[in-house]
C-alpha cells in the first residue's frame, strides 16, 4: 500500500466530522501527497510529508497505548488522535518548490536538486496549521492546541521566552504527547535519505 492510500485509510477508519469531506477534497488538489516534510532534513522528498504524517500517527497511537493502556480512546478519541497527527503539518502544503543549487563534490560544481521553501502565507508554523484546518473542520480545543504547540522547545515563540508551551503541556498532557510523537518520528523513523 502507498502512503497516500494508507493515510486515506486511517482517515476513512477514524474520521466523521463535518467539513471532513471537504479538507480531503482540498487535499487531493493540493501537493500534499507528493511534498517533502522538508527541505533538507527529515523526509525531504516526493511525498515525504505524507509518510511523515503516518508516522507520527504511529508513534502517537503508540504512546498513548503506552501511557494509558488499551483504553487509551477514552483520554482522547481515534478521531481527535487521527486529526491531530494527520494534519499537524498542513502548513506545508504549497510551500516547497522544486529547484537545483550548485554543490561542490570532489572538488567540482555540481547541481543538484532540492527543495526551496517558499511560504505565500507566513502565519507560523503550528498555529498557520490551526488556521488551515479550521476553514475545514471544528477543531476542540485539545486539537487545536496540540497542532499549534506541536513543535515545542523548536517553535519561535518559546525561544524568546514565553511559557506559553510549558503551561499548556502542563494542563494538556496530550499535547506534549503529540509533540514527542513528532520529534520521535522525526528522529527515529526518518532522515534526509529516506
């Protein structure tokens, strides 16, 4: 199964929401099935955000199995977990264009291709994903704070000092699970490479 009919499946499988049949729809007509997930770190190639998507669902399903059982549906609903993996990164749809750069390799120039990033809405990282979405789907709170927070101690805001982040990891726990979902997927399950 390729990654697009996998992610479809998981969707299908757990979302039922108002809207939801839209957002696919603009999803198909975006670039989000072939996009990277970036441009020279993880998952940086054709379709890269797509599968980095269903990995973070993996690990986030994961840990949530880990830290409150089989039952774990009853903390937060397969849709909301689904949701909130799935979509976390809509902020990168039709923000990577493909072009070439000189590189030197032994010595010599050579181009070779990569992805420049190219953002025509720049909202944000978590909280333009937030915004996205919502033209879609209500989101609950929880969902729209664990988008938004998803990049933790690497989001803007944090580094000047807020501690925003902290407050909402503290009362959502939920949150600061999707943001170590995310991290390990990204460190774990990816590279430049793959």
């Amino acid at each position: 199964m390729d990654a697009k009919d996998e992610f479809l499946e998981i969707f299908y499988e757990n979302v039922d929401r108002d809207g939801a049949d839209k957002l696919i729809e603009w999803l198909e007509k975006s670039d989000f099935f072939v996009a990277p997930a970036s441009g020279r770190r993880h998952s940086s190639y054709r379709g890269g955000l797509c599968q980095h998507s269903i990995n973070v669902y993996k690990r986030f399903v994961k840990l949530l199995e880990g830290e409150y059982g089989e039952n774990w549906g009853k903390k937060i609903s397969p849709e909301s977990a689904t949701i909130i993996s799935l979509f976390h990164d809509i902020c990168k749809v039709d923000t990577y264009v493909e072009d070439v750069r000189n590189v030197k390799v032994d010595g010599k120039w050579e181009q070779k291709p990569y992805f420049r990033y190219e953002d025509s809405l720049p909202y944000g990282h978590g909280e333009k994903s937030v915004y996205m979405l919502s033209a879609f789907i209500k989101l609950t709170r929880e969902e729209a704070l664990a988008i938004n927070w998803h990049m933790g101690e690497y989001d803007a805001r944090v580094k000047n000092g807020s501690y925003m982040m902290a407050e909402v990891f503290y009362r959502y726990p939920i949150c600061f699970l999707f943001h170590v979902a995310d991290l390990t997927a990204t460190y774990l399950d990816e590279t430049c490479e793959n």
